[in-house]
C-alpha cells in the first residue's frame, strides 16, 4: 500500500473522529457557541473532502490490485463524510428554526401557546425549502466528486495509451535492428558460399590438370 494514501488515511480518521465530538458537543450548544462550534466543524468537513480527493487521485496512480481496494476504502469514507454533512444540516436546521421561533416571539408575530395555521405553514415551508437546498448542494458535491472521478479515470486511460504506444515504438525500433543484424548475417554467409565455391572450382581445376599429366606421362 502507498505510504502517502496511509499518510492521508490516518489525518482523515483522526480529523472524522473529531468532528464527530463536535457534532455531538455542537448539539447541546446554544446562540453563538453553537455558531462558532459549527462554523468549525464545517471547515473540518472541507478539509475532509480535500483529503479524500487526495486519497483518490494517489490511489488511482497505483497497481489495479493495490488500487480497487483503496478505492473500496474510498467509498466507504465518502458515506462516512456525508453521513456527517448530514448531521451538521439537522443540526443547523434546529438552530434555524429555533432562530425563526424565537425571532417570532420577539416581534410578538406569534404566540407559543396559539400559533395560527398560516404561520405554522409558513415555518414549514421554510424548512422544506432549507431542505431542498440541502439535497441540492449535496447533489452538486456528488456530481462534482463524480465528475473528478471521471476526470482522473480519463487521464489515467490517456496514460496507458502513451505507455502502450511506447512500448509498441520500442518494439519496433528492436524489430527493424534484428532484422539489419539478419541481413548483415546472410551477407556474410554469402560472401563465404562464393569463397568456397572459388576455392572448391580451383582445388578440382587443379585436380584435373593433376591427372591429365600423370595419364600423359603415363602413356607417352
């Protein structure tokens, strides 16, 4: 495994469990501190995300077998950062409705004993809009998280091409020298075919004028 996707695991486990504590502790908090404690945990959820794109991007660059288990990790700590982001907006929610009672009874809009029907539908309303927009942006951090994932799977395709073109480059360039190497081999030979040819042609002329003389002084 890669030492920097363990490297950005263990700051990932450290910051999750943390903002867990805070979640927890932001629940009991009130006015300002619980303001501040969430304002805190979602610069925590942002670094978070920052991490996990780092775990990506280096899990992506790895062996396939390395990489499709990093990546089964990855996915579980995406529903783990959703899983938190979820906890924030209920917990922010709270705070907003509790801001929207409480900003009523100061104007003296509504009694908490008898509040009418209209205000009741307009606080629901309001929720239920404050809640879709919720589901909207974590609709748009999923296709942003999506579309990275896609980016980085398309770079890496890219990648393999240019290896694979490469290395059939290399391929060819050792094709072309084994076949010079084959050719100067065969000249060789050639050239040693005719050299013996020559010597063999001048050992049997040498040979047959040999014995015309032995059978002419033979017979003279």
């Amino acid at each position: 495994m890669s030492e920097v996707f363990e490297g950005y695991e263990r700051q990932y486990c450290e910051l999750s469990a943390n903002l867990s504590r805070k979640c927890s502790s932001a629940s009991a908090l009130d006015g300002e501190q619980k303001k501040q404690k969430l304002s805190e945990i979602k610069s925590g959820i942002d670094e978070a995300e920052s991490l996990i794109r780092k775990m990506n991007l280096d899990a992506r660059s790895l062996q396939p077998s390395v990489k499709a288990v990093l990546l089964a990790k990855l996915r579980e700590y995406k529903s783990d950062l959703n899983n938190l982001k979820s906890e924030v907006q209920r917990i922010n929610f709270g705070n907003l409705n509790a801001a929207a009672r409480d900003e009523l009874l100061e104007s003296g809009l509504a009694d908490t004993l008898n509040v009418s029907a209209d205000q009741r539908t307009r606080l629901m309303t309001t929720t239920e809009r404050l809640g879709n927009m919720s589901n909207r942006i974590k609709d748009s951090q999923r296709t942003m998280l999506e579309t990275e994932d896609l980016g980085v799977s398309i770079l890496e395709d890219l990648h393999s091409q240019r290896q694979s073109l490469l290395h059939a480059h290399d391929t060819l360039h050792g094709v072309d020298d084994n076949i010079g190497r084959s050719k100067r081999i065969l000249t060789n030979m050639t050239r040693r075919m005719n050299k013996n040819k020559w010597t063999i042609s001048c050992i049997v002329t040498a040979l047959v004028f040999a014995i015309i003389l032995i059978l002419y002084f033979k017979l003279k």
